[in-house]
C-alpha cells in the first residue's frame, strides 16, 4: 500500500478511536441512571457513543486528513519527489472508499443503532411498568395477573433472579387458589366454532339440535343458514319453529333449576338477536359464572363477546395497557385534502400499541364546516382502534352497560351518536405524528420517505421532511470534499519541525477538532439554508438539482487545489 | 528610517485591509440579508427601497465586528511575509482595526437611526391547510386574506375541551405574533411554531451560540457610539488591541496549521468574552471586587490583560527572523 494511503488510514482509524472513546466516557456521564435496565448499561452507552460519534464524524474525518497531511507528512522527513497530486492519489481513493463507507453508516447503520438505543429505553420503561404493575398485583393478592406480568417482566429481564422468585410465589399461590374451585381453565374457552361454509351442513346441525329439543341451538343454526342462503324455506321454517318453541317449550320434564336455566339463555340469546348486546353480554357473562359449563353458554359468550368487541373495548384491556410506553401528544386533520371545504382535527393525548391492540387516551375530534360552525365535536376519555376506526366506549368485563361512552359536545341534530371515530391513518403512522415519534435526525432514509407522503395526508407540511431528506443526501459529499479540502489546507501549512512538535503545542492539539467542529457546524448551516430556500422556491426536484450541482462545484474547486499543491 | 520597499508594503498593507474590510461586510451584510428575506419567506418578491434598506442596515452591525476580525485576521498573516517595518506594520493594523470598530459603529448607529424606522417590519409567512404546531397551542387555518386568517382550528394543551375554533386570527408583524379572536383571544409568538419552515434557518447550537456571542458583541458597541464617549473609545481600542495582540498566535509555533486554527479559535473566545463578562453570574462574581461604576470596564480590562498575557507570551518565542527562515525557509 502506498505511503500517504497507508498514513491517512493509521491516523484516521487513531483519530477515530480516540474520538469514539471520548463520547463513550461522555456517554457514561448521561447515562440515564435508573431509567435504563442495569442490562443495557454497555449496549446503551456505546449506542449513544456512536450515535454522537457519527454525528461529528465530518470534522473528525477533517481533523484526521489534516493531522496526516500536516503533521505527519510535514517538514524533517525525506521530501517527497514528483506532482503532490500523483502522490497523494492512493489517500484520495482511501477518502473515496471512506466516503462509501460512511454513505452506509449515516443511510443503515445510524438509524439501525439509534433504534436499537429508543428500544433499550422503551424495554426498559416497559420493564419497569411490568414490575409495577406485577408488584401491585401481588400486593393485592391477584396472583394470576401478577404470574402474567411477572412474566412480562422476565421476558425483558430474564436474569433477574428477585422477580423470578416472585414468579414462582405468586404461581404457586396462584395453585392453591385455584385448586378451590370446580371449574378449569377449559370452562370458559369456546364450545365450538362455526367453521361450515355452507348452509346445509348448518342446517344439518340445526336438524339435529331440533331432534334433541335444543331450540336455541336450532335456532341459532338455522339463523346462519339462513344469513348463507336466504332462500332456502327450511332454514326459515325451522328459524319459526325453534322460535315457536323458545317462547313456548315443554318445560314439565325439567326440574326448576333447569327451567330456570333455560329461561336466562332464552332471555339472553332474545336480548342478543334484537341487538341489545350489551345485556346480552351481560347475562351471557352473569351465566357463564353460575353455569360454567353449560353447552349454550359456552357458545354464545364468546361470539357476543366477540360481537361487544366491534363496539367497545373491554375496560380491563385499557387498565393494562395504556400506562405502557407509547406516543403522546399526538394530533393531525383527518381529510386534509384542500377543497372539500369541511375539516376534522383529531387529538390523541396518548397512543399505546401492544401485542393486543392499540389503544388510545383522551381523544378529542371535532369536525367544522368552511364557514367555521362547528360539525361535531366529541370526545372520549378512552379508545381503542380497530379496523380504520376507534372504538370510544368501553364496558366492564360482564358489563351490563358502557362504562366508557364519548361525550358529543355538538353533533348534528337528528343524528345518533357514533360510538367509534373512523380515521385514516393507520397505528403505525398515528405513532409518526406525536411528540414522540421518530426525529427526523435518527429516522432512517425510508422512514423519511414514509412521513414524506404521511405528513400532507394529515394536515402537515412536507417542508421539514424534505429539508432532512437533502441534508441527509448532502452528507456523504460532504464528506468527500471535506476530505479532499483538508489534504491541501494540511499539507499547505504543514508543520515545519524537524521531530515532533513541542509538549505545549501537543497539550494543544485538541483544540483544533473543537474549531474545526465550528467551521463543520458553519459549512453544513449554509447549505441547509442554500436548501431551505431553494425547497421554498422551487420545491424537492429542484432541491435535489441544486444539492448536485453545488456539490459538483465544490468537489470541482477541491480537486482543483489539490492538483494545485506542490510537492516541495 | 523606513525604506521605499517598506513603504510601499505599508501602504498595500493600508489598501489591502480597506478593501478586505470592504469586501467582507459586503459579503456578511448581503449574506445575512439574504437569509433573513428568506426567513420571512419572500421569495420571489423583490424587497421595496425602504424595506431593502431596511434590511441591510439591520443586517449590518452584528455583521461588523466578524468582518473586523476577518480582515485583522488575514492581514496579521501576511505580515508574517514582511521581512523589516512589521512593528510599524503591526501598529497600523492597530490603528486601522481600531477605527474601523469605531467608525463603522458610529456609522451603524447613525443608519439604524435614520434608515430602519422607515420601514414596516417583516412578518413570517403563514399558510392556510398547514397544522401548525407550538408549546401550547396548535393551530390549521382554513383560508388567509392577507395577514388574515378565517377560521382557524386550534389545539390548546391543557384545556378542557383542548380543541376550538376561533373566527379570526390576525398576524401582528410588529409582535411577530398570531392573535387568535375569540371570546377569549389568545396570543402565540411564531417563534414559538416548532414546523414552520423557518425553522430550517435556524442555525445549530455551535453556530447559534457563536450567532449569540456576535450579536452580545454588536450590542456592546450600539449605546453612546459616539466620538466624545471615552467608554465606547476604551473598548474599541481595547477591542483593537487584543486583535492586533493575536499576531503572537499567528506565529506562535512553526506549524502553521496550528497557528491559524488557534487564531481563529482566539478570535472565537473574544466574542465569548462579550458573552461573559456581561452574564449575570459573572457580572455577580465580579461585583464582589469591583464597583458599578468599574464593572462598566470590566470588558475592556479583560481585553487589555489578555493582550498583555499574548505580549508576554511573545517574550517567550523565538526571534521572528528565525521563525520566518525555519517556516519558509527565507
């Protein structure tokens, strides 16, 4: 390898250490504390050490090429023969295959590491809430819950030998309390499920169900049918019938707890077929307590279940989840496209997405026409999405009615209040739009591009995401020319001793990467204004124009000092 | 006696910092203008006279002092190419960088007075269908008629319902505000906006704390510039002479690299110095020894010791023609 490459890739890599090693004792002292599990320690700060090593890594690199060129290749070795240029083309190709190299930490690596950093601290603070959560739950004696959060817990922390000890208590506790009662686990799982895809394999079940004098089942069969094929007169005389024989049924061979029994799920199944769900719900849950395991209750209760789901959200899912990690603040205009006049404006206090939903507190929308009157305006202390909308009441687990109902300060007159909120964006983009979300310093080029198409959609302008996207572009060229810039200033004003520099000069080398770092900050301010005003001018493509041909310019004038350079 | 050589380096050396000093407060005050048109987006608008006027004469004085030390700067470097007459040299550049603090201080205060008063202020351009967010309160107006804006949706934190509408906000170019109308108005200073495009020229911590310490600078010079006020001569002279003090700096070792990037460095720390003496915990510190009435000299004392340090320094260095034959062999 030639001389200059070879010195320009010991300094660099010293350089490189030396600076890393200083923002890792940096990094030590802003290490969050108690905020980080003791298992991220190392991960975290040398994360952290990278993400500020990478951010600075251009007036490192210039002080690295200007230490090369001007202390160690200066005055008092043997001087060098032939053009500068010649001599110094081997570090130019070492500049080049660092620039490419720093293309891919500043496009993947950064973003890769910085993520990894935001997960540290996001497993840490879920940690921390598990334990809480689990702590409390022992404390109260409800050691199934405290078994499931414990084990959340662990899952982060898996080492920690005091929680699993916990575990292992609150389990074994858990058995003892458990081994009181009659029914299992099974009990409450569903008796089956309708997986037939033609009517009449469900009328065969309904036939069936009829012979046995089991008239809900019949019914509910025969309903399904029915929904599959609406012409088909068996399935209607049968629903008549079944119905005929719930309202008037033979009850004299049964004893009085039966006919008791029978005349509840008669009742509920009623209540569930006129669409009262949630008394449905209601009495379903009630009997699936008293009669864990009768056949009808096992059935239904998991399918009005299901049905209360598309309505509501079940009150115990929230107390679980929306204290997690997640995004607050968040608030964007659902139809934000100029022209038509109305507008809504949707406000999320706090958004929390977890392996069973994603769940919202404090939303507040409000829709108003192009006059200014106000369309409707609601709000509701909870949520959870679901299919394009969130669900704004929520009921209690065997409630009877919603805990939980949004509140409409104005809705139109006339009008039923709408117990969910359609919006358009997706959890996923929700988690964009909130003072949490992703900067756009650590967002990956690909996440810049997502916001980019994101942020019109919902009321933002894409200014600011653009202006990242090109200094995000801009950097590798900066890079380069930096580079190649700190080659002709370094061998310019090389030194002039004949050994080493004296101690007072050496004590002050690290001024320079300090000034450096200023006049880095400086060169990198003037192109985002030179991109800020173009972006407003003429918009991105123009942008984009303009980055490559000031780039072009200034790696032109470089190369031209450069080659410009004596040997002697 | 000076001989014609020297002569005539002197006066190339009188030229050369004019014209230097010329070409760089042309070159600071345009850029400077020019950003802060564009902060106040309008692009595509050609300023009329009085607010181009305007503009230039705001842009001016914190662009001063920078464009001083520049030209102090460079022409302390190609002293190091004068091979006799350098004291003479180094006290013209005294001089030269002494008046001009004065003169273009006298100059920006006169202009200030006469030119910016003309002129109505700028005003940050906001559009209609753009979420604009702050601190406290966010914000999308539908429709704009000038610097008015009908009806606007706005998102307060901390209010109960937290969303409104107002009929009617208003831009006040003279607050740099937006007056929300309503039963109850509310007042929002856009610098407070966290996404409106002219956040993309605001500068990043290193350049805004250096932007801050010219800025405190400037400021120093901007009460009583006058020619009978010996407070405002004391620091100009006391300014010049810790620039011209930096021609230690400029040949304080024979690693030339080290020597301009310590300069600049230097150059950097005098502006902290503005900063610092007048912050109130030093201000606080420095009461305890020293009066009101002397604290007003506080910065140009501070000044005087740090060019005494570099002179005493200098005694430390080796004689310049040695320097001189070491670096560049001549």
């Amino acid at each position: 390898m030639d001389k200059s490459a070879r010195l320009l890739i010991v300094t660099s890599l010293g350089v490189y250490l030396l600076s890393f090693a200083v923002f890792a004792v940096y990094s030590l002292q802003q290490f969050p504390g108690e905020g980080i599990l003791d298992q991220f320690y190392v991960n975290w700060v040398l994360a952290n050490a990278f993400g500020q090593f990478v951010d600075r890594l251009i007036p490192i690199q210039a002080f690295a090429v200007a230490l090369a060129f001007s202390l160690f290749a200066g005055h008092g070795t043997r001087q060098p023969r032939g053009r500068f240029f010649d001599l110094v083309r081997p570090a130019l190709i070492v500049v080049l295959v660092s620039g490419f190299v720093y293309t891919l930490v500043v496009g993947f690596a950064e973003p890769a590491v910085a993520d990894a950093r935001q997960q540290m601290e996001y497993r840490s603070e879920l940690a921390r809430d598990l334990l809480n959560a689990g702590n409390e739950a022992y404390e109260q004696q409800d050691w199934n819950r405290a078994v499931t959060e414990y084990q959340g817990y662990l899952a982060i922390d898996s080492e920690n030998a005091e929680i699993e000890d916990r575990l292992a208590e609150a389990r074994r506790r858990g058995d003892e309390s458990d081994s009181g009662r009659e029914a299992t686990e099974e009990d409450f799982s569903p008796g089956y499920q309708v997986t037939e895809q033609d009517a009449e394999s469900l009328m065969e079940r309904a036939r069936e169900a009829m012979s046995e004098e089991d008239y809900i089942s019949a019914h509910y069969w025969a309903r399904i049918a029915l929904d599959l094929d609406p012409e088909r007169p068996e399935a209607q005389r049968m629903v008549q019938r079944a119905r005929e024989q719930m309202a008037s049924p033979d009850l004299s061979d049964l004893d009085e707890r039966e006919v008791q029994l029978f005349e509840q799920k008669r009742e509920a199944y009623t209540a569930w077929r006129n669409d009262e769900l949630f008394r449905a719900y209601n009495m379903f849950s009630e009997l699936a307590e008293e009669y864990p395991r009768d056949r009808d209750v096992r059935r239904y209760l998991p399918e009005v279940e299901n049905a209360v789901r598309n309505v509501a959200f079940l009150t115990d899912e929230i107390g679980r989840t929306i204290h997690r990690p997640g995004t607050t603040d968040i608030l964007f205009m659902d139809d934000a496209e100029v022209g038509s006049g109305e507008r809504t404006i949707v406000a999320i206090d706090r958004l929390v997405t977890t392996g069973t939903g994603t769940y919202a507190r404090g939303i507040e929308a409000m829709e108003i026409g192009a006059d200014g009157e106000t369309l409707f305006h609601v709000q509701a202390p909870y949520g959870k999405f679901r299919e394009g909308r969130f669900l704004l009441q929520g009921i209690d687990p065997g409630g009877r009615e919603p805990s939980y109902r949004p509140n409409y300060l104005v809705r139109p007159e006339g009008e039923q209040p709408l117990p969910a909120l359609e919006v358009e964006p997706s959890p996923q983009d929700l988690h964009m739009l909130g003072d949490s979300g992703p900067s756009f310093e650590s967002a990956s080029v690909e996440d810049l591009l997502v916001m980019a198409d994101l942020y019109p959609q919902v009321g933002y302008s894409d200014y600011t995401v653009h202006l990242a996207l090109g200094m995000r572009l801009l950097l590798p060229f900066s890079f380069i020319i930096v580079s190649f810039f700190s080659i002709s200033i370094g061998w310019t004003w090389r030194k002039r001793y004949i050994s080493r520099p004296p101690l007072p000069v050496i004590v002050l080398i690290p001024v320079i990467p300090v000034v450096l770092a200023v006049v880095a900050a400086l060169y990198h301010y003037l192109h985002r204004v030179i991109i800020g005003t173009v972006l407003l001018a003429g918009g991105f493509p123009l942008a984009l124009v303009v980055i490559i041909v000031v780039q072009a310019v200034l790696l032109f004038v470089a190369l031209a000092v450069l080659a410009g350079q004596s040997a002697s | 006696m000076l001989r014609f050589a020297e002569v005539k380096h002197i006066v190339r050396l009188f030229v050369r910092f004019v014209l230097l000093l010329a070409a760089f407060l042309v070159l600071f005050v345009a850029a400077t203008a020019a950003v802060r048109w564009v902060t106040f987006h309008q692009l595509g608008n050609a300023p009329p006279g009085s607010a181009l006027a305007s503009l230039l004469v705001q842009a001016g004085r914190p662009t001063i002092l920078p464009a001083i030390i520049v030209t102090t700067l460079v022409t302390l470097f190609s002293l190091l190419r004068f091979s006799a007459g350098r004291a003479f040299a180094l006290l013209l550049t005294f001089l030269l960088t002494g008046l001009s603090i004065t003169f273009t201080m006298i100059g920006a205060d006169y202009l200030e007075h006469v030119v910016s008063p003309v002129s109505a202020p700028l005003g940050r351009r906001l559009d209609p269908n753009i979420l604009y967010r702050a601190d406290n309160i966010d914000f999308y107006a539908l429709d704009r008629d000038g610097a008015v804006f009908e009806p606007v949706l706005v998102h307060e934190t901390g209010r109960d319902p937290a969303l409104s509408v107002f009929q009617q906000a208003e831009q006040d170019r003279d607050s740099g505000s937006l007056l929300f109308r309503g039963a109850t108005d509310r007042q929002l200073g856009l610098d407070a906006v966290e996404n409106g495009y002219w956040k993309a020229f605001e500068a990043p911590q290193h350049v805004e704390q250096l932007f801050r310490d010219i800025s405190v600078a400037a400021s120093s010079f901007d009460e009583n510039a006058r020619l009978d006020n010996i407070d405002f001569l004391l620091l100009s002279g006391s300014l010049a002479l810790v620039l011209t003090s930096l021609w230690v700096v400029v040949r304080l070792s024979r690693w030339p690299l080290f020597n301009i990037i310590l300069s600049l460095g230097m150059a950097r720390a005098v502006f902290a110095t503005f900063y610092v003496i007048q912050s109130p915990s030093v201000r606080d510190f420095l009461g305890i020894v020293l009066s009101n009435q002397e604290m007003e000299y506080a910065l140009p004392g501070a000044f005087v010791t740090l060019s005494v340090l570099l002179l005493l320094v200098s005694v430390l260095l080796p004689p310049f023609h040695h320097w001189k034959r070491e670096v560049s062999g001549g």
